[in-house]
C-alpha cells in the first residue's frame, strides 16, 4: 500500500477508544515474530492523564541536546500519523511509515491465517508496533514512550524501561479506566516493573497512596517532584522560569504556556537528572521543548490561541490562564468535541471565561454535533456553526481587544493548525 492507503487502512481499523482490546497477547505475538525490535531500545516509559505528552517532548528535547539520537512516540496526532513516531526531532518520513505499515500488516495477516491471533491488530496496536521497528531500525539511543491509554494493559506496556514516570492523575476514560481515582491510578501503576527507578509528579491525595505502594511491592527506587523546591517563579502568557533545587540546583526556562507546565517541567527535570543528563544539557533542551496544539499561539493579529483543553483536567489548567492572563481581555471561544467526552462539565468550566462561545464539530465521525452541546450548557452569547471554517467566519470581525481560543477536542485543535498555520 502507499501512504493513503496505509493511513485509509488504519481508519478503518476504527477508533482508537471503541476498538481498544485491552491485554498484551496480540502485540506480543506479533513483536515476536518481528524478532523483539523492542528489547533493541532504551525506554523513558510515561503515563498519566495530563501533561504526559507535554512532559514527553520536554524529555526529548533535553536527551536530543545532550548528543543522543533519540525516538519519540506521542498519541493522538494532531494532522499526520507521521507525527507520532519522530527520530531525532523529525516526524517519520511518509516513505518509512509505510514500509513499516507494510511489513506489519503482512505479518498480522500471516498471524491471523495461522492462528497465531485471533484478529488484525487495532490501530494503536499496530502504530505501536510500527513504531518499535523504526526505533530499532533507526537506530536511536534513547526512545521516550507516551502511553496511549491507561498504563497496565496499553500496548506500550511491553518494555522494560530505563526509568517510568507518572505525571498527574486525574479523571478521564473512565469507561475503561474505573470511576475512581484509585481505580484509574491503579491502570497508570501498572507501567511500573520491578527493580526500575520511577518519578511521579504531585498527585492529588487519593492517588499518591496506590502509586507508592505498587512501588514497594515491585521494589522500584520513587523520586518524587514534592521533595524539590521552586523558587523565584516567573510565569507569564508565553510560559516560565524558575529555580528547582534539590539533589542539584537547575534554571528551568519552559517554553511551554500555563502555570500546568511548571510541574510537568520539573517532572521532565527530575527524570533527566535520574537519567544522568548533565544540568546545561537539561536546562537547554527543556528551553528548546515545543508541543504544538497546547496553549499554542498560532496568530498574532487576530490574537488566535489553540488547546486542547479535551477532559476536565486540561479546562481547568485553561481556565487557569485565562483568569491570570486574560481576565481583562474579550475572549472569544470556539469549542468542539467527542461524544465519549465529559462534554458538560468541560463546558461549565470554559464557557463563563468567554464573551462569546461558538460551538462547532471536528470533522471526525465520533464528533458530538453542536446542537447537542446547545442542550447541555447555556451562555449568553452562544452561537453554533456546522465547521471550524464557518466558526472563523463568525470571529472574522476580531478586534485588537479580542483573544480567540479554539479548544476541546484536539481533532480540532489539528483543524486549525492545517487551516491557519503556525502564524505567529
């Protein structure tokens, strides 16, 4: 197949949420018979409900500037499926994702005429393993792995890493992940193995005892970003600086927007001092990190802002920096999302933090059309539009008073990035 075909295919496949097979059998067999390109690479394994992506690039970042050739594998992309297997900073060329596609979908066929597994790999299954070839292909020195869903049973969860790390836990998929927080904390312990040091960030008070003591069980050596200080914090619209100071002393300048940033910037500092980076190599990288699609200014005048603000953990880190920097501004939000999100209460968070709120639809199957969300919330000035392209239209009078935020689901983060651009 070429690159359509192999990208068609994988849609099909279905979405990533509803197809989800929970347990590792599949993908074990089919590395196997890959000859285990995993065991060829060095891990960062990461989990967590919030910040795990931002935490991973900040990682990357730093191990990319210390000299190592290194891999990164993030979930969900936000235009291109290139985008979630990167080597050296660069997505996957279209060329090698789709030899990689091809050898594993023959082999998957191979495997489901023998016998040897019951049905195609999932989506997420067969990028993952996808992206375990070109890591061991590469080479690369070092891979960070993003989990996509969970820890325990995701299908990331074959390797054994240099060193796992938990960012903040909180709700989100529980359908698949339990409805308490112990629940969800348990799936996001299960990345832990014996004997293999782990850093958690700050939890909340119900996560960090299920965390601890899967540590303990497993002998795992824990450090912890509640035993460093921050001093001297500078947070502005554009991102952070302070001084972290613990077993070493490093000056943290985070690119990254939002006062969330700042513990997912220590979260990433604390791995790569465990890691043996040097603090130059650390506090450079961490100043080089980018994450599109989070609190990414993509246009000047208008002022247009895009996150995705998906799961009520991530509206509340944007209300937060909508209160601390745009209190005084005439925000005005376009908002999408997906039907399996917790889509009321998102909305009851974001929507008193906006003048005017245009709800739209993500050109995905799965979204939730905008006169349902008419049903959920109210909002003095609340408009709907059937596409991102037509929310725009609405928002083309924007005035320099004005700050436009595109949020919710990151589909339609991706949307405006290929519209608009990276303009600013």
């Amino acid at each position: 197949m070429n690159y359509p075909d192999s990208v068609h295919f994988l849609y099909a496949l279905g979405n990533e949420l509803k197809t989800a097979k929970f347990g590792l059998e599949r993908i074990r067999t089919l590395l196997a018979a890959l000859g285990n390109p995993q065991d060829r690479c060095r891990f960062v394994h990461v989990a967590g409900t919030n910040g795990k992506g931002s935490t991973c690039a900040m990682i990357e970042s730093a191990l990319r500037t210390s000299g190592r050739r290194t891999g990164l594998f993030i979930s969900p992309h936000l235009q291109e499926p290139t985008e979630r297997i990167s080597v050296g900073g660069r997505p996957t060329p279209v060329e090698r994702f789709t030899e990689a596609f091809n050898r594993v979908h023959a082999l998957a066929e191979k495997l489901i005429d023998s016998g040897a597994i019951d049905l195609h790999p999932t989506y997420f299954e067969t990028v993952t393993t996808m992206a375990f070839l070109i890591f061991a292909e590469a080479p690369t020195d070092v891979v960070v792995l993003e989990v996509g869903l969970g820890g325990r049973l995701d299908a990331t969860n074959v390797v054994r890493p240099e060193i796992s790390v938990i960012t903040q836990v909180d709700f989100d998929h529980e359908a698949f992940l339990g409805i308490s927080l112990e629940a969800i904390a348990g799936e996001k312990a299960g990345i832990l193995k014996p004997g293999v040091p782990a850093v958690f960030s700050r939890q909340r008070p119900e996560v960090t005892p299920v965390l601890e003591k899967r540590a303990a069980e497993l002998g795992a050596p824990v450090s912890r970003t509640s035993d460093w200080t921050v001093s001297g914090l500078d947070l502005d619209a554009r991102g952070s600086r302070f001084t972290l100071s613990g077993e070493r002393t490093l000056r943290i300048d985070c690119p990254l927007a939002g006062e969330h940033q700042v513990e997912n910037a220590i979260t990433a500092a604390v791995a790569l001092v465990k890691l043996g980076v040097p603090d130059r190599q650390i506090e450079e990288g961490l100043a080089q990190a980018r994450w599109p699609g989070r609190l990414e200014r993509i246009s000047q005048q208008p002022e247009i802002v895009i996150d995705g603000a998906h799961n009520p953990a991530g509206a509340r880190a944007l209300a937060a920096y909508l209160d601390r920097f745009y209190a005084n501004r005439r925000v005005r939000m376009i908002y999408g999302a997906m039907r399996d999100k917790a889509v009321e209460e998102v909305c009851g968070i974001l929507f008193p933090r906006a003048k005017q709120v245009i709800v739209t639809a993500p050109q995905q199957p799965r979204a939730l059309y905008p006169d349902a969300i008419l049903q959920l919330v109210e909002h003095p000035d609340l408009r709907t539009a059937p596409s991102l392209r037509e929310a725009l239209d609405l928002v083309g009078d924007a005035g320099p008073e004005d700050a436009i935020f595109i949020t919710g689901s990151l589909y339609l983060v991706g949307e405006a990035r290929a519209l608009l651009g990276a303009r600013a």
